[in-house]
C-alpha cells in the first residue's frame, strides 16, 4: 500500500500486543494523540536504540498527551523479550503477518537491506499530522523533533 500522507485519516487497525492485550487505533480517537513506530525489526540496532531514547522519554510524551505504539514484524516473544530487557513502557505489537505495516506503507528495499523505519503522529481526531519515512535503515526522526511537532500541533508547551 501506498505511504500515507499527513491530512488524511489514519487507517485504523485492531490487533494484538505481545502481551495479549487488544489495541485498536480508533480507541485512542478523541482521547490522545499517538505516535506510530515502524520498526525494520528488534535485530536492528538503530530501532532498538531509537525504542529505548523513546522510554527513556515516555514521560514527555505523555505529558503531551501521546500514546506511543511501537510495531514491527517480530514475533511476540521477541517483543517479551526486548521490552522487559529493556524496560519499555509503551505498547509493543508483533504484526507478523505485516498487515499493519503494510496499511501504512513501510517501505521494504532490498538494496537498504530491508524494511525501512517510519514514525508517524496522528492527533486526537485520528488524522496525520506529521509522517517520517526513513531512507535508510539508520534514519529515525531525533526525540526532540518528534516532541517539538507534537507541541507545535497542540499549540502548547508541555
């Protein structure tokens, strides 16, 4: 599927975390804001440094009312086994089958060895409005980037 483009609806999606736990997009509509994490896979060292700065900084974005949901193409227990040695706090969702990664138009280049990271904020309305699809497996979006977009669409400083 095509990438998507900031202004238009999210695609909605109803899956699994790793834990078992439901998570559906549309549930967060009209409560908070979320951030979509793409990963290339927990293998990856530049997703799994960019999980952990996220963590470290949970706190930030939830004092901007943002929800983070990280997914990726591992399995469940591998995500069990990341998030715990790692201490993530926020949602982590094996989408094995790649069905949500697809909706949203992660990119795969064989010759970039692979999936390719994305990050993708959606406000309380379930509209994008802001979208990074890296060009290579090491560009992810700096935290402070991210954080400053959030403030900049609530118009406010957390």
């Amino acid at each position: 599927m095509k990438p998507v483009t900031v202004g238009e609806p999210a695609p909605d999606f109803d899956v699994v975390d790793f834990r078992g736990d439901a998570v559906k997009l549309s549930a967060y509509r009209g409560r908070s804001n979320v951030l979509i994490v793409l990963n290339r896979g927990l293998i990856c060292p530049y997703c799994r440094k960019h999980l952990s700065e996220l963590a470290r900084r949970y706190d930030e974005f939830r004092r901007r009312n943002t929800e983070i949901i990280a997914i990726g193409a591992d399995s469940a227990p591998a995500f069990e086994r990341f998030w715990i040695a790692a201490d993530i706090p926020f949602i982590g969702v094996p989408d094995t089958d790649r069905a949500v990664l697809r909706r949203y138009g992660q990119q795969v280049r064989l010759m970039k060895l692979g999936r390719l990271p994305a990050v993708i904020l959606i406000d309380r309305q379930g509209i994008v409005r802001w979208v990074h699809y890296g060009g290579s497996m090491m560009d992810v979006p700096p935290t402070d980037e991210i954080l400053r977009v959030i403030d900049e669409m609530d118009g406010s400083k957390a």
